[in-house]
C-alpha cells in the first residue's frame, strides 16, 4: 500500500505512542504529528490526553507522562505539554460549583 506523507507521520507518531507506553521513554511529539493523526486517523491527542495542570493524582507506577507535547518554535519557548491518559489518572482537578438556585456547593471533576 502506497502512503502519502502525512499518513506516514500518523503511523510513525502513533508508533512513537506504543512505544511509550509499552514501557520506553515518553513520546515526544510535534505538532505536526498530533496534527496528522488527528486528519489521518481521527485521534485528537489533544482531546483524548489531560495535560499535567488538570490531574491531583496519578495511579502509582503509571505516573510518567506517556506522551510530550512540543510547543512550535516561535519567539517564546514553552516547556513541553504532559500528556497523561485516562487509565494514568485517579483523580482529577475539581472546582468548587455553588448552585444559583439554592445556593447548595458541590465539587466538580474537570
């Protein structure tokens, strides 16, 4: 089968994926990649990943980012985005909501 360039991308970004988290280092990805495997094979990595600013705590063991995000280069330099996938998280952020009705709170997940 003949691939175009950007599909190879997504195979190679998502081999890059399996890699991790079968054990090796984390994945570095550009943006360029997480591009393509959203258009080749509609996987938004941005969508399916929490980055490390909406997690509490990680499931022990699993609590290496599987997946880095680099930011493009531009004038500013921003570290890489953690990427942590569901099954790494035990619990999220969660926000304190107050109810307008009752004026009851509650505590929200995400």
């Amino acid at each position: 089968m003949r691939l175009n360039k950007q599909e190879k991308l997504a195979l190679c970004a998502l081999d890059k994926i399996c890699r991790a988290l079968s054990g090796g280092a984390s994945a570095l990805l550009t943006h360029e990649e997480a591009n393509a495997l959203r258009t080749c094979l509609a996987f938004d990595i941005r969508e399916s990943t929490t980055p490390m600013g909406g997690v509490n705590a990680l499931v022990r063991g699993k609590d290496v980012p599987a997946v880095l995000l680099i930011s493009p280069g531009g004038q500013y330099d921003r570290p890489p985005r953690n990427c942590f996938f569901p099954f790494q998280i035990r619990e999220y952020n969660s926000k304190l909501i107050t109810c307008p009705r009752c004026g009851s709170q509650s505590r929200e997940a995400r």
